[in-house]
C-alpha cells in the first residue's frame, strides 16, 4: 500500500514575493522553487546535498534546496532570479559574463549563490578565503579559477554593495 504524505499549506518569500504553496512538508524546497514557482536558477545535481547545484540563500547562508524540506523554511528565500533588481545584473553575475566563467554552465547557480552569502559576509576576501568559502560546490569543467577570479572582481566592484 502506498501512503501519500499529508498536504499543507506553506508560506514562503521567494525573492521579496509572497507564495503559498500546498506540498507534503516534507518535500524538498528545491522541487517546490522549480515545479511550483517556476524558478530554474537552482539545479537537481546530486540530491544529496553534496554538489551545491541547488544552493539558494536563507537568512544571509548558502542552503542546500535538495535536502531542505520546505516547510522548515522560516526566512525568505533568495534565488539566482532575486539578484538582478530593475534590469542590472547584481555584480557577481556581470563578473561572471566579464571574466567568462561558465563552460556548461550547470553548477553556475550553486556557484553565484554561494559567492554571494561568502561575499554578503566578507566583502573583501583573500585567495584562500575564496577556496575556503567556495569549498564544496562542484564544478565538473573545473572553471575554479576563472570562479575565483570572477568573485574577486565581484568584490572589488562592490565595496560592501553586495548584500543588494
């Protein structure tokens, strides 16, 4: 026999929007961002937690959406699709194009997410802050130094203006 989970009505901001949405509250944030709000920033990599293809920011920190339940979601959420405001793209995204880091392009949502929270905490980091901060979110064509040398560019552009 299978058992369907019990339904519930969750509230969430999802870049500075309100949404309701009816899922098992168990069910993973990311499958509710992509199925049901439409947003395509975060990726399925690993489901594990462990590629950071799904990175979104809670509360100012790099979460992992594919083994957050939604409905231990308190704080508002931030995707790739929350940094651009009013048609300019947040600093690290034009770092990104400048120093033309993607090459397929799959880990870039975990990588933007998670350079921004490291960023929003230490506007100015060195090298090995970078690498450290950046630690654990995978990238398959192995772009890490043209990663690091977007986010510096980032940094230096911003001066303390990334938390926009």
């Amino acid at each position: 026999m299978i058992r369907l989970g019990v339904m519930a009505k969750i509230n969430l901001k999802v870049n500075g929007s309100p949404h309701t949405v009816e899922v098992d509250p168990s069910t993973p944030l990311l499958y509710v961002l992509r199925n049901d709000l439409d947003l395509h920033g975060p990726k399925f990599g690993c489901g594990l937690g462990q590629c950071g293809a799904c990175t979104v920011i809670i509360n100012g920190t790099a979460v992992r959406s594919c083994v957050t339940p939604t409905s231990s979601v308190k704080s508002e959420i931030t995707t790739l699709e929350g940094l651009a405001h009013n048609g300019q793209l947040h600093p690290l995204q034009q770092a990104w194009i400048d120093e033309q880091v993607p090459q397929c392009g799959f880990c870039q949502n975990g990588q933007i997410m998670t350079a921004k929270a490291m960023l929003d905490k230490n506007p100015h980091p060195t090298d090995a802050q970078i690498r450290e901060g950046m630690n654990g979110t995978l990238c398959r064509c192995m772009s890490y130094n043209r990663i690091q040398s977007a986010i510096k560019k980032a940094s230096s552009k911003t001066a303390g203006k990334v938390a926009a």
